[in-house]
C-alpha cells in the first residue's frame, strides 16, 4: 500500500491542533511556535501532493478508499483533480501567514480577567479549521464531504464568538454581545444549509445507491441511474443552497459582514480566504457533476442572483465606514464573480473561477492582514479615524496600497487574470451578463481607492502621528503574499496547466462545448 499522502496533509494539522491545546496553559510562546510548526509541516506535505499531481494523468490521482460504515455504503474515500489540489495548495499556503499575523491576538488582556484569552486554543482551532477544510478537498465521498462540511462550522464557531477584534468603539459588554451574535448568525446560516443539504444527501444515496462520486459517474456513463427530471433538480436545490450560504451568494449572504467585522483579522482570513472556498469548490465538483441537467436548468437564476452578488456587494463596499466590512463586502462581489464564471459553463469562465478563488485568496489574506495590523495600531476600524498613514509609516501604507490595488484587479496582479478569464468566459454566452459584471470593476477601483485616500493620504492625524511602520514579523507575513500576486499576475501557466484539465472533465460532466466564434459577424 503506497504512504496515504492526502490522508496526512490532513492528520498533520489535526495533530498539531492536539498538541498545541496540550501545551502548557503558562507556557502560551512554545504553544505559537508548535502551531506554526505543524502548519509549515502540513505545507511541505501539500507541496508534495502538488509535484506529484500530473495534470494530464487520471481526473482523481492520490486516491484513497477505505470501508467506513460498511452498513449504509458509506466509505472513506480521497481523491485530488486539479481543482482541489490548488485548493489545498493555497490553504495550506494561508494557515501559516494565519498563524503569524495573529501572534498576539490570543495573549490575555492586562487587567482584564473576565476576557482572557486562551493562546493554545486560539491556535488549536486555527490548525483544526485547516485540517477540515484540507480534507473536504478532497473527499470524494458525498457523506465524508457533508460531515467534514458541517464539522468545520465548530471551530469557526469559538475563533469567531470567543476571540474577537479588539478594535470596538463599545464597552468590553457591548463587544462580547456582538462577537456573539456574529458568532450565532454564522452558524445557524450554516446549520440551516447543512440540514437541507442532509436531506438532499439522503435523498441521492436512496437514488443511486452509493454516496462515491466515482460509482454515480460510472452509473451514469453506463445508464444504470437515470434521475427522474424532478427529483435531480430537488436534490440539486438541496446541495445548491447550502453551497450558496457557504460561498456566500446573495441573498444569503448576511452572515458574512458580521463574522468578518467581529473577527480578529487572521480569523476574517480564515472565513473568506479558506471557509468559504469550500462552498464554490462544491458547486463544481458536486454540482456539476451529480446533477448536470439541474445545474444547466438553474443556471439562468444562478446567472442573476451572481450579478446581484458582484454589484450589490461592490456598492454596500463604497458606502461602508468600517474597514473590515468595506472587505467583507467587496468579498461577497468577488464571490459573485467566482459563481458566475463557473455557472457560464465555458472552459474560459470555470478555469477563471477556479483561478479567481485562488487569487482572491491570497490578495484578501494580503488587504485584510495589513488591515488588521494597521487597526491594531490604532485601535479603531472606522475609516474616519485615520489620515496620513503614508507619511508616518510608508511601507504599511504600500502593502496596502497592493493589496487594494490586486482586489481591484489591476492589469498585473493575479485577480486581474482570473476576472478577465471569467468575464470573456461570460461573455461568449451571455453578453448581457458579462456587460452588468463589468460594472463590478468600475465599483471595485471606487470603493479601493476612497479607502486608501481616506485612510492613507492627506494631512496626518493626531492619533496616527507615532504609529510605527510594519515590523519584522508583520513583513514575513506580508511580501510573500504580495510577492505571489506579482508573480501570478504575470505567469500564471503554471496553475492553468494544473486548473484546465480539470476544467474540461467537468465541462464534459455538463455535456457543454465553448461556443466557436462567430467570424462572419466580426468581418
């Protein structure tokens, strides 16, 4: 039996998060440095699976299949495309700039006893948070998934509820109140798309008889499972909608603000950087593939509701006060984007999403991190409470400056590939879409640029006045994400050569073709 390589990218984590939380309450530094350990450990073991995945080889490679619960056809089976190998990648890539940027967001508070803060747990559940989502990548059995998808909402839970921003403009009471009823509102959204979800979950094992995607393909290739129309679109529904909250998609979408503004700003990259990918990804490899007359047949509602995802979320950015919201919500128009291209059904637009999803990954992780460490200085996330920020601490204000420029999509940073992929892929079936989505663009460099003038330039502020510049630390976390925006945004072959083939059996799966260019209406 070869060594169960995507198994352990999984248990490394896993491990760590146990013997992290087994550290010593007094001994909360040694507890930081076996959180990061563990989480650079579960990067090489990613890096691995990456080099040995072969882009043009079988569609599931690394696989893994064990008897689970023999009884009910449920079975522990792993495998990677080149879809969720890149998403393995960059959330193994993420955990340990996660790790570093929040080093003191757990320490307790000085003279305030009633809001201790306990490190070991903080990073305990940071490192079980990558462990779920790592292994949900690549669970190719439909119960293995749901169970990982639901599990994963535990610890999110406490990191959000339990160890808040501490930049609030209310009492310690009125804080605590609201890190809770993010913390709530975040899973009852989820726990109310996970149970549709079981329903759907159940409903497709008593269909095809088997919760392994590769037994329902293979069922389907051979004609032996033919889903009555109805029931392939309710069970597609089912799935749909708890992918949908998880993404967010409007309008479901309202969790989303309040987890990311009562977060801490590692934890915000936790939620949409990693957490949330989970549900885009799931569109593709479940959607698609176990339900492709359903997912054709809701595509045109799919269509709008990411249109109204892309401009409502880009407008409620322009009009924020509050920082990590202004993020929040320009994540929720990304998120738009990311559905629309994989729901255009062309190679263009899938291969765009899947890319974008990573790229918003590291240019979010990169804006939001230097987000947080600039309201750690200054103690405030409202916008108005800064100005002159670039004359006091120059780098911080440049890093920031980056990280807006590559939510913006700026012709040379990496979201910028992905979003034009996504809206040529639109475009080629739905002009009037990929028109409507472009206004997502022009909102984008408003909300971005107002947020660093406002913040950034003009005269220097009284309270910003000894703020001092990034340190070594908050570097490291940093130029190696900016760094990669560089170097995606000019060269990103060396993802679409792993992305494109994935693409294409999914777009098999969905019996869809690129539509040929109409030549004679060029002339």
């Amino acid at each position: 039996m070869s060594f169960p390589i995507l198994t352990a990218t999984a248990v490394l984590p896993a491990v760590g998060a146990i013997v992290t939380a087994a550290v010593p309450a007094t001994r909360r530094t040694a507890a930081k440095w076996v959180a990061l350990l563990f989480s650079l450990a579960t990067l090489v073991m990613a890096a691995i699976v990456l080099v040995r995945f072969e882009p043009g080889g079988d569609r599931y490679q690394l696989t893994e299949s064990h008897a689970w619960i023999a009884d009910f056809g449920v079975r522990y089976e792993l495998g990677v495309d080149g879809i969720g190998v890149v998403m393995v990648a960059l959330t193994a890539l993420l955990i340990p700039f996660v790790i570093l940027a929040g080093w003191h967001d757990a320490d307790p508070l000085e003279n305030k006893s009633s809001r201790w803060r306990p490190t070991q747990g903080f990073f305990a559940l940071i490192l079980m948070v990558e462990a779920m989502v790592v292994l949900s990548f690549e669970a190719t059995d439909v119960f293995l998934f749901y169970i990982l998808f639901e599990a994963m909402l535990i610890p999110m839970y406490f990191l959000i509820g339990g160890f808040g921003d501490r930049a609030h403009s209310g009492t310690d009471e009125n804080a605590a109140a609201q890190r809770s009823y993010a913390a709530v509102k975040f899973l009852l959204y989820n726990l109310a798309g996970g149970l549709i979800m079981l329903a759907a979950v159940i409903g497709l094992y008593v269909v095809a008889g088997s919760f392994s995607l590769s037994e329902i393909a293979e069922a389907r290739a051979s004609g032996s499972l033919d889903m009555a129309t109805t029931t392939e679109r309710l069970l597609f529904l089912g799935f749909f909608f708890a992918f949908a909250i998880k993404a967010p998609l409007w309008p479901l979408h309202t969790w989303l603000p309040n987890a990311m503004g009562e977060a801490t700003a590692p934890v915000a990259v936790l939620i949409t950087a990693v957490v949330d990918k989970v549900g885009t990804f799931a569109m593709l490899r479940f959607c698609l593939q176990l339900f492709p007359e359903a997912s054709k047949w809701a595509t045109p509602v799919i269509i709008v509701l990411a249109l109204v995802s892309i401009v409502y979320g880009a407008l409620l950015a322009v009009g924020q006060r509050d920082i990590k919201r202004l993020i929040a919500y320009a994540s929720v128009s990304h998120f738009g984007f990311i559905v629309l291209g994989i729901f255009a059904m062309t190679s263009q637009g899938q291969s765009g999403a899947t890319l974008y999803m990573v790229n918003h990954g590291l240019s979010t992780a990169a804006l939001m991190l230097v987000a947080g460490f600039l309201i750690s200085r200054r103690g405030s996330r409202l916008i108005a409470d800064y100005g002159g920020v670039q004359k006091v601490a120059p780098v911080l204000a440049g890093t920031f400056l980056i990280g807006g420029l590559a939510t913006l999509s700026l012709p040379g940073l990496a979201p910028f590939v992905s979003e034009f992929l996504v809206l040529v892929g639109t475009f080629a079936v739905y002009p009037v879409a990929g028109i409507i989505a472009t206004l997502g663009i022009v909102l984008a460099a408003l909300y971005t640029l107002v947020l660093y003038q406002r913040t950034m330039t003009g005269p220097v502020r009284t309270e910003v006045r000894t703020m001092p510049d990034l340190k070594v630390r908050e570097l490291a976390v940093v130029a190696p994400l900016i760094a990669l925006l560089l170097f995606l945004g000019v060269f990103p072959k060396p993802l679409t050569e792993i992305i494109n083939p994935a693409v294409e059996h999914t777009m098999s799966d969905v019996q869809k073709q690129d539509p040929r260019p109409d030549v004679e209406a060029a002339k």
